[in-house]
C-alpha cells in the first residue's frame, strides 16, 4: 500500500484519467461542478485545489493554485491541509475530489476553512458516499480502509493515499450532521447531493480495467443520474456544498 504515496505515481495517475474516455468525462462533469460553484464566491481572493494529485482542474479553472500533501511535480504548492499557509480571510473557494476522506485530522481541516475562508466564500467537496452498492465496494472490493461506525473522525494514517476512511464524508455530513453544525456553526452546509451510482466502478476508477466504453458514456450518466433521483442509496459519491456565513 505504501507506493500510493510516491510522488513518482503522479503522471501514472494522469495518463490512466485521460487514457480512458469516459473517466476523463466523468472528472470534467466533476472539475464543471467547481466552475459553477465559483460563480456563487466572492469575486476577489484565491481559489485552492486539495488533494490536486494528478487531475487536470488547471486545464478547466486556469487560476488555481493546486496542492497537495504529496510532493508531485506539477502542483504549485506542497502543504498540509490541517496547518495551511494562507492568511485568514483570503480564499474564495476551496475545492476537494476524493480527498476528505484521506485526510486524518478532519477536525483541524475545518478550522482552517473557518480561519482562512472569506465570508461567503465556499468548500465543495466531492468525495465518496455510504450508498448500497458503495458499501459493499468499498468494505470487500476496495484497497482503501472503510470504517463507517469509526467513533471518531480523525484516524491513525499510514501515508497520505495509503491511510484513509472511506466513510468519512458520510460519518461527518450524514451521521454526524449535528455535531458538525454545533463545532462549526460558521459553516453552513447549504447542499448536499448524492450521485453517481455506477459510472465511476463502470470505468474501473484508476485501476487497469474499464468496462465503460466512451460512447456510451452519455447513456450511462442518464441511467445514474435515473438512479440517483428513484433511488438515492443506490449513489456512490455525494457533492457537500459549504458556506462560511460569518467572520
């Protein structure tokens, strides 16, 4: 598990997204999300990847700065996400793909979002969900640690993709939506939406395999998106939408 974290991994990363079609558009339909998301920011202040790994955002949002704890070669800045450099009241928007859940000390993540949001400024986080397929993916079929009844949000990690929980997202925004409205009430989840029940495991994620061919890439995001609407637990991903509504 350890050589996840080498930051050598960063262009196998990249060519496996492009290689395969329908995972590129998948992250597009993704990276489109910020775009639309920063339309609701403030204007002035930066706008911070988490987790930048090897993804394309600069190739959709020219101007951000992407980080990621990992030293790859083609991200502007290297840095923890639980102690950030940037000032307080400096940043318009904050943007995570499959990243909370990689991120141990949770708690302190969220202080810094208090500390160094904007007001108004926003946190969309993409990351993955306890669905009915999901849960038996990522508890039997999944490399990545699963604890959804963890009592605590933070963990012991072995590295920064090695070391993770997978129901993170879920324990924080799902289980515990109460509490993280009571530490944080500065921060006001203003959506939460599951999604995408197959598309991602239809691709075979970052694994070797795919079993979704591009051209059929428009049907089956009708087929998840028909998913999600009947049946939302069958979704495998949720989107936290999160404002800062204070100073």
């Amino acid at each position: 598990m350890t050589e996840l974290d080498c930051c050598d991994r960063e262009n196998d990363i990249r060519l496996r997204i492009q290689g395969k079609d329908a995972l590129f558009k998948l992250y597009n339909e993704f990276y489109h999300r910020y775009v639309e998301c920063l339309k609701r920011c403030p204007i002035d202040g930066a706008c911070i990847e988490i987790g930048s790994g090897g993804g394309f955002l600069k190739d959709i949002i020219p101007n951000v700065v992407t980080t990621d704890i990992i030293t790859y070669k083609a991200i502007d800045l290297a840095m923890d996400a639980s102690e950030m450099p940037f000032k307080d009241d400096s940043i318009k928007s904050f943007f995570l793909l499959n990243t909370l859940h990689h991120l141990p000390n949770a708690k302190s993540f969220f202080c810094e979002m208090v500390r160094c949001l904007k007001h108004r400024g926003r946190v969309l986080i993409i990351d993955q969900y306890r669905g009915w397929f999901s849960n038996i993916i990522y508890k039997y079929l999944h490399h990545e640690p699963y604890v959804p009844d963890a009592s605590v949000w933070n963990f012991q990690t072995s590295g920064p993709l090695s070391g993770a929980n997978g129901a993170l997202c879920w324990i924080i925004f799902f289980r515990d939506r109460i509490l993280f409205e009571k530490r944080y009430p500065s921060l006001k989840i203003v959506n939460i939406s599951p999604n995408t029940p197959l598309r991602y495991w239809l691709s075979g994620g970052l694994k070797q395999w795919n079993l979704l061919p591009g051209s059929f890439f428009r049907t089956s995001t009708e087929l998840d998106r028909l998913l999600s609407n009947i049946f939302p637990d069958t979704c495998s991903f949720v989107d936290v939408e999160i404002q800062k509504v204070s100073r």
